[in-house]
C-alpha cells in the first residue's frame, strides 16, 4: 500500500521563478502541513489533429494532480479547452476529475512513468511540454 505524499508547498513555490504561470490549487479541505495536492500550469503545444493547422501553436491549461507525487507520474487534466475543440491525439476525451468534481480532457501520461528516470516537478512540466508539442500517432488517446 503506498503513502500518500503529495508534494509540499515550499518545493512547488521553488519551481516559480522557471515556470512563472504555475500555481498552487489549494481548497480548505486541502490544505494540511503545506503540502499541495494540486496545481496548474499554462503549457505551450499544438492543436493537433491532421491538416494544415496541426503545427499551430495553442497554451493548455493544466490541472495536475499531485495526489500521488513522486510515487507516480501526475494525472492531467486540460481546464481551458472544451473536449471538442481538442484534435490533439494524445490528449483523450473527457474523464472524470475526482478533485475537481468534473469531466476535463485528459493529457495521455502512460508511458511517463517509463520515459522519466526522475519523478520531480520539472520532468513533469517538461513531459507535459513535449507531449503536447508533438503528437504521437503510434500511442492515441483519441482518432481523426
């Protein structure tokens, strides 16, 4: 049985001077011993999907869930999209966030936990980056 162990407050704000959009999600029932069990992130991608307009770049509002960090890779919400705007194929449809209580897209993060060696919040952005900047059409969340 794994511990809880989200991610503490004090290492979330060291990250802010590199990632300057990040923030803290914090509701009452969250906050104890300043950990954080979530936060947000603006992350610069592609809209995806086939065409001409695949390549252009779009800013995805991140919900990540920190629930679980470091023991495993965050699961990721898109906040700022609507699911049918999204053509991006690795990015799946709506899933239910159990934090936020709603359906968001969700970003694929199923080969995170392999493809990064070291579990902080820097490879997470940085995963997050190169997902959503190049589309994986061998590994899809959703088809065109």
């Amino acid at each position: 049985m794994k511990t809880i162990m989200p991610a503490k407050i004090s290492d979330v704000k060291a990250y802010g001077a590199a990632f300057p959009n990040l923030e803290i999600e914090i509701s009452n029932k969250d906050a104890c011993d300043g950990l954080c069990f979530a936060i947000t992130a603006t992350i610069k991608g592609i809209f995806g999907g086939k065409g001409m307009w695949s390549t252009r770049q779009r800013n995805y509002r991140c919900y990540i869930d920190l629930t679980n960090f470091p023991d495993d890779f965050p699961e990721v919400w898109i906040r700022n999209v609507p699911d049918k705007n999204i053509k991006h194929v690795n990015v799946y449809h709506e899933h239910y966030c159990t934090r936020l209580g709603l359906k968001f897209p969700k970003v694929c993060t199923s080969h995170a936990q392999e493809e990064v060696r070291s579990i902080n919040l820097d490879a997470v952005i940085l995963y997050l980056t190169s997902i959503l900047s190049h589309q994986n059409f061998s590994d899809r969340a959703r088809n065109y």
